[in-house]
C-alpha cells in the first residue's frame, strides 16, 4: 500500500505473487491514502487502513480483502466516535495491527490515529479502536493522548504476549517532543499510563521552517515537510529477545545543514523502562547530511533491521538521497555497519509548490516500510529517480515510485537435525545422517559431530559421515552442531 494520484484514488496498491520479484499496480480502492496493511494469519484475510470519507464525513477507514488482496471490500469506520464529531476536518495516520499470537484476543483488530481539530487545545489528539469481530465492526474508541500536547504519529504493534503497545510523538507542553508509549494487556480495552520513551528531541526540520502553501513548516533541503512520529517493532521471534521493543524516530540536531538524525532505543520489560537513545548512521566528523524517516523491523532469529533515508553520499549538498539499513543481532545492544539500500540515489522533485497540483506543498512522503518473515526482510520506499518529461517541464522532472527490495536474514542461526538413533557395535562402520538447512544469506555450512568414536569430535564432517565408535555397552550421545559463516 502506497499513496498515489491516480485516478483510483490517493490509496494505491500493488501486489507480488512471487515474492516481489515482479509486481502488478492495481490501481487505487478511491479513499485518501496513508494506507497501513496488516494480515489475520489464520483466516487469510488482508486489512487495509487508511484515511478515508464515510457518510461525507472524514473517517479512518478499514478495508478488507478475502482474496490475497486483488480486491478490497467498502472501508469501515474504525473511527465511528471521532467521524461524528462534526469539528473534525480529518482523522489522519492509521496504523493498524492484528493480534495473531493466540490467546483470548487472537484475531482482535487494533487502529490508532490522529484527529485533527481546531476547537482542541494544540488541535490534535491520538486515538484508538478496536474490532472484535473480523473487522466488522470497531468499538472502544478512546482517547490515549488528550489534546495540549499536540500528539501525532502513532504505531501499534502486537506481542506474542498478547500485549497491545501505542507509540507516538508530543509535539507541545510539558512533554513537547518526547517519544511515548501506553501498553494494554487486556485486548486494549484499557491501557497504562503513558511513560515517555526518550525525552530532549527536536521536532525534524526545526531549523529550516519554510512557507509551504500557506503555513510554515519544518523542512530539510528541498522543501520537504518533516512530521514527528515514532515506529515501534516487537520481537515475536520466541528467542531469548522475544517480547523486546524497540522504537526508532528522527530528531533535529542543533544547526544546519544536518537538520535530521536517526535514533534507536529498547526495552526488554515491556515498555516500563528504555534504554538510552543511540543515534543509527551517524557520520564520521561533522554531521552534515540528513538521516530521516526511519522503520523497524524484527526477523528471523529475532534479527533487527532498522532503515531510513540518508543523505551521506552528497556531502557537498545534502540533497540527493538513498536508503541505508543496518542490523542487530544481539537484541539492539549493538548494531553492524551500514549498507546501502538504493543503487541509484535521487534528488526530491520540485515540491514547492507540488509539480502534482493534486498534492500539498512540500510533500514528498512521511515514511517507507520494512517487514520480515523468518526468512527475509523486506523494503519499500518512495524513489524519484526516473524522470519524466511533462508539458509543465519540458526538460524532465523527477518521478516518485515505488521501490522494492528484499533481503535475506543476515545472522540467522541454520536450522541442525541429527537422525537417529543408531544401533551400532564397537569397532565398525557407520553411517550418520543429518542436515542442516536456512542459512540464507548464502554462506556455507560446517558440520561438527561429536560422539563415542574413535576419532572425536569430526570437525567439518559434512551431513552423512561414516563414522567408527568406540563405546563398549549403553547409550550413548551423538551431537551435531551447524555453523554458518558468521559463525
């Protein structure tokens, strides 16, 4: 799901059949975009968020789909108690989530958002709902962060615990810029009190506020908008990290040019406590170039990716921009070298005012994507780098699309089975059977079995070694270990 100004409507879809090696544009299901997907496991049933008009009114809307996603059905209200207030210009940034752990709330639906409302003090709050029923219906519409503090920007995910986890961004107040979390453990029909993750940011683009169609906004270089928003991931892997947070957001450094930073922080006790913030990508000397719009994700082996787009190869500019991602194998305490996404960096289009008369000023997009399975990670962002040539610019103008990318689980542990049990006398031959599979990031495999043999432990042995033991009488233990080549 993508926005886009078609003639489908800024809600755009594609969809792979073959693992996004090759994609077909479906066009768009006629709502307002900022879609979010999400998937009910065990039905197959695909749910698509977005902003949405119901009734005339503006809504979030949900749409499903029972087909893999060649169609979607007419969006329901998720948020029937904000719709029907009738000082609500737009209900804005769904995110959705599906409760596919098990358990009481397995299937529950959870949405959150933000109502606009210039009769509210700061003109915002986040809100929350919730179905019960395959997405039916949604009920329980609370308020989980009141007007005064401007919040934005929400992220829901769901444990294996069955917990329910909101993330967002302050804006004003007291709490002005912090990152902050509520979590339910009762299928979100109530949450705690909000905590705040990280505290001492700097609205995005703080330094740079530029007139963009009428109102000031903060921007980085080439008139792009920045928001203030958090995205929040949880390890549903069953590892020993299983249950970890981890939220990641962009903040303002003080002085230009670098007007945006990426950060990272956990938390291994359910959202209570976080650790400090690290700054992801940060460059070697002075910090001259943007990192912003950063995602989270968790894999295989509770491996963690987090991207973001950078500026780092356009020192001289801080203009042109790719897609960088790093990973973490050991639960976010530390994180590998960066590498690069994109193999082609783009500049933004001309956006101020919009080359697409359909779209405000300075908006270039406000997030990318990344998810995983056990296998893979995959990403998706906005990419200007094919140009088009137009009556309104004859010598080409940069083209947003959509760009995809998928990866392997880098540092993901093989999966080891040793066959048996063996019958065998002292002093003959025989046979061995194991195997080691899931290593796919490509490297090779060691095999390393251990037992009563006459020569032990076979180091490299590979998966069908003939072996010789030595044990006199009883059972005995044969091991075998798996290594990849990261060890």
């Amino acid at each position: 799901g993508y926005n886009d100004s078609g003639a489908g409507g800024f809600s755009g879809y594609a969809r792979s059949t073959d693992g996004g090696a090759t994609w077909t544009d479906l066009g768009g299901i006629g709502q307002r975009g900022d879609p979010v997907i999400a998937v009910h496991d065990v039905t197959g049933t695909f749910y698509y968020a977005e902003i949405a008009t119901i009734g005339g009114n503006p809504a979030i809307g949900v749409a499903a789909s029972t087909d893999d996603c060649q169609s979607f059905a007419a969006p329901v209200d998720a948020s029937p108690g904000a719709t029907a207030i009738a000082t609500t210009p737009l209900n804005d940034k769904p995110w959705i989530a599906v409760d596919n752990h098990g358990g009481a709330n397995a299937g529950n639906i959870y949405v959150c958002w933000t109502r606009f409302d210039p009769t509210l003090s700061s003109g915002s709050e986040l809100r929350f709902s919730r179905s019960t029923d395959g997405g039916a219906t949604y009920a329980n519409e609370q308020i989980l962060a009141a007007a005064g503090t401007a919040p934005f920007g929400c992220s829901v995910v769901v444990g294996s615990d069955g917990g329910v986890n909101v993330s967002w961004a302050d804006r004003t107040g007291t709490t002005a810029n912090d990152i902050r979390l509520r979590r339910s453990t009762d299928g979100g029909l109530t949450f705690s009190a909000a905590i705040s993750a990280s505290t001492g940011n700097r609205h995005p683009g703080t330094d740079s506020v530029v007139a963009c169609g009428g109102s000031n906004r903060p921007t980085l270089t080439g008139n792009i908008r920045m928001l203030h928003q958090s995205w929040l991931a949880v390890d549903n892997t069953g590892g020993v990290y299983d249950g970890s947070l981890y939220l990641v957001w962009a903040s303002d450094p003080t002085g230009t040019p670098d007007n945006s930073d990426v950060f990272f922080s956990r938390s291994l006790d359910g959202g209570l406590t976080w650790s400090a913030p690290v700054q992801l990508g940060a460059e070697a000397g002075p910090q001259t170039t943007d990192q912003f719009e950063p995602f989270v994700a968790v894999g295989g082996s509770g491996t963690i990716s987090v991207a973001w787009y950078d500026r780092r190869n356009d020192a001289a500019n801080n203009n042109l921009i790719d897609v960088y991602k790093t990973f973490s194998y050991d639960g976010g305490a530390t994180f590998e070298a960066l590498s690069r996404v994109t193999d082609v960096n783009f500049p933004p289009p001309p956006i101020n005012p919009n080359f697409d008369p359909g779209v405000a000023s300075c908006y270039m997009g406000e997030y990318i994507a990344v998810a995983a399975d056990a296998s893979s990670f995959y990403y998706l962002w906005g990419d200007n780098r094919n140009t088009l040539t137009t009556t309104a610019f004859p010598a080409g103008r940069p083209d947003p699309d959509i760009f995809f990318e998928v990866e392997p689980v880098a540092g993901a542990i093989p999966v080891c089975d040793a066959n048996g049990p063996y019958t065998a006398e002292c002093g003959l031959d025989e046979s061995l059977d194991g195997s080691g599979s899931y290593d796919p990031d490509g490297g090779s495999l060691v095999f390393d079995w251990s037992g009563p043999f006459v020569s032990s432990p076979l180091l490299d042995g590979g998966a069908t070694p003939t072996v010789v033991f030595s044990a006199p009488t009883g059972d005995k233990k044969v091991e075998l270990k798996v290594t990849d080549d990261e060890g």
